[in-house]
C-alpha cells in the first residue's frame, strides 16, 4: 500500500483518537517491530477486560500471526499456530456505536459465530464496515501503524494454501504488555453524584502499580493532593468536574465524575437542623474501622444505621432512648452477623423522631 495512504489514516484516526477518553495501551513487540493499540473498555469492558487478562499471563508471548491477508486484516491469538486453538472458554460479543470498523486499524475479535470469542484478535488495515455487528471491536492503532501494514504484506501461502493465508516465514510476537496503569477499583462507583453544598465527599483510585503518580482536578484546576485518596468539599451550586489521574512514566490514566451540587442555599446541613448533627466519619475513607459522631440537641429516641448503595441495611449501631449530648460509635466494617463486608460506598443515616441526616463512608481494602 502507499505510504502516503496509511500516514493520511494514521492523521486522521489519532485526531479521532485524541477526543476519546484515554484508555488502556498494550503495546506489541513483533519480529517485525513494535506497535501500540488504545483499547476502550468503558465501551467493551467484557472484551477488552478478557484481552487484558490474557496479556497479563503472558498468552501471548511467542505465538505468531497465523493468517495474514494483504488489505485486510492480521490475526493472532491461536496458541497453536494453525487458527484452531483458543484458552479454553469464550465471551460474549460486545457492540458499540462509537467504535466499530469504519476506518482502518481497529483491533476487533476473531470468532467462529455468534458469542465465540476467545483469544484470537485481528487488526484491520483497510476501512471493513462489513464487520461491524459481527466481530466486537474493542481498539485502534495509535502508534506504529506502518508496522501493522507491513506485516499484512508480507508473503504468504495464500487463499489456497494449506494452511490458508499464513505468512511463508513466521512473524512472531515476542510480547503484549500491558504499558497504562491498570485501575483496580475507584470510589465512588457512581460517575454522576448529586450532593448538598458543603457536603464532604471522599474519593479514591486504587492501582496494582506502586510506580505511579496520582494528581486531581476539580473543573481542570490541578489540586495539591497527591495521595490515591482524595476529598473536595464543594461549595458553589451546579456542575463540577473531578478528575483523578493516575501516571507512570509514559502514560496517564484519568477517571472522571461528574457532581451536581444542588441545595440552594450552600449552607452545610450539618448545622442545618437545630435538633441533631451528624458529623463526618473519621476517617474517610477508612479501612478496617471508622469513627461516627452526633450531637442530639434535644433528648428522644434516635437510630444510627449503615446502609449500602442497594439501600439494603447492612448495620444499626444504635436504635436507642437518647439524651441530648455527644455520641460517638465506632463501625468495624462488618454486618449485623459479624461477617465483613465489601471494599465500597456506604450511607449512614441518624433518624429521630423529627428528621433524617445521610452521609456517605467509603470502606477500602
């Protein structure tokens, strides 16, 4: 293929690229040189979740790219060479809108029908609308798309050959590795929030990675917190943007929530009602245990009770006769029946007779 013709493509994809959310690179080291894909599991989480875990123990070291046809496509992924091997089990196919086989360079999943998925993948090298609906896309090329297209044409046995379209000498990849950090888990799970002016809230990212760097942002402003816990304390009503990045030396990796402060009047409810406070937890997040205090202005019965985010309650701390005064309960983190519970997002909720106060904890672990 011209050469003019995959740099003209290569522009144009990383243009579309560049306004999609950064998501997790692998990058491939062939025989024939290195080349990297952006994956977007916020579309296809089963499928490229399955890819990710298969480069991570190293499946794909040493295979080979079995079928290879020139302005087309190169496929890999069979662990014996031939186009009939897979790890073991399938998934379930994955279709989005917003990433699909319209331009050249897409990483999709090879199959044998409807929900057959396994280890096999390709990457085209022409635009292949007819894919589309029928094989997951979960990626693009974004750098190293001239190795992609010389590998797809390289010789090979043909249509005709036996086996079909394999390469006359083998283009071996020597590794997939994983090069973004990975994001184990993130608090809150919710990315849309609607909260009260003055509100604390408590926000987290945790990595398997102890060689990363963590910065925050709150409507693109970067913040002085660079721990992987982060707490904002929003004061003005309407939308805001907090942003979470997590860095290595070559890339960032961002989440990103959306907080819909609402209330009106910005005036923390903590000193709203004139009959009970309730404070936050200390801390938060916390992990194994958490500190919740109340003040009772006037004396009546009073309840404390954890609930998850299904709205199931998890524990009652008190349910009680109360004098007016400072209550402080501690929360271990466990269930009415002793048993822990999940690393998440937890409400507590101080009920009197009058009123109802919720606030939010984050357990990690």
């Amino acid at each position: 293929m011209n050469k003019i013709r995959y740099i003209l493509i290569t522009i144009v994809l990383l243009i579309s690229i560049n306004s999609l959310w950064s998501q997790t690179v692998a990058k491939w080291h062939t025989s024939m040189g290195d080349f990297e894909v952006t994956m977007r599991e916020d579309l296809v989480p089963i499928t490229v979740g399955n890819f990710v875990d298969l480069t991570n123990s190293n499946f794909y070291d040493n295979l080979i790219f079995h079928r290879v046809i020139s302005d087309f496509m190169i496929q890999d992924g069979c662990p014996l060479g031939t186009g009939y091997g897979g790890p073991g089990y399938t998934i379930p196919d994955e279709f989005h809108p917003d990433i699909n086989y319209n331009v050249p360079y897409v990483l999709g999943m090879a199959n044998a029908g409807p929900n057959t998925g396994g280890s096999q993948y390709f990457i085209t090298v022409v635009p292949t609308s007819w894919l589309n609906d029928a094989h997951s896309s979960f990626g693009h090329v974004t750098l190293g798309s001239d190795i992609v297209e010389e590998i797809s044409e390289v010789l090979t046995t043909g249509p005709n050959g036996s086996p079909a379209n394999k390469p006359l000498t083998d283009v071996v990849i020597d590794s997939v590795r994983i090069m973004t950090p990975q994001l184990v888990s993130y608090l809150p799970i919710e990315d849309t929030l609607y909260v009260n002016a003055n509100e604390i809230m408590a926000f987290a990212l945790v990595c398997d990675d102890d060689n990363v760097t963590y910065a925050w942002y709150i409507n693109d402003d970067l913040q002085e917190n660079t721990s992987y816990i982060f707490s904002y304390t929003p004061l003005v009503n309407g939308w805001h943007e907090v942003k979470g990045v997590i860095s290595n030396e070559n890339y960032d990796l961002p989440k990103i929530w959306w907080i819909n402060v609402t209330g009106g009047t910005g005036i923390n409810n903590d000193v709203a009602s004139n009959r009970a406070i309730l404070h936050q937890n200390i801390p938060n997040p916390f992990n194994p245990e958490t500190s919740i205090k109340f003040n009772l202005v006037e004396s009546g019965h009073a309840s404390l009770e954890i609930y998850n985010i299904k709205g199931q309650r998890v524990k009652t701390l008190v349910n009680n006769h109360l004098s007016s005064g400072e209550y402080n309960f501690v929360w271990n983190g466990k269930d009415e029946n002793g048993n822990q519970v999940a690393s998440g997002l937890y409400l507590y909720t101080l009920k009197t007779q009058d009123i109802s106060i919720q606030k939010k904890a984050i357990l990690l672990k």
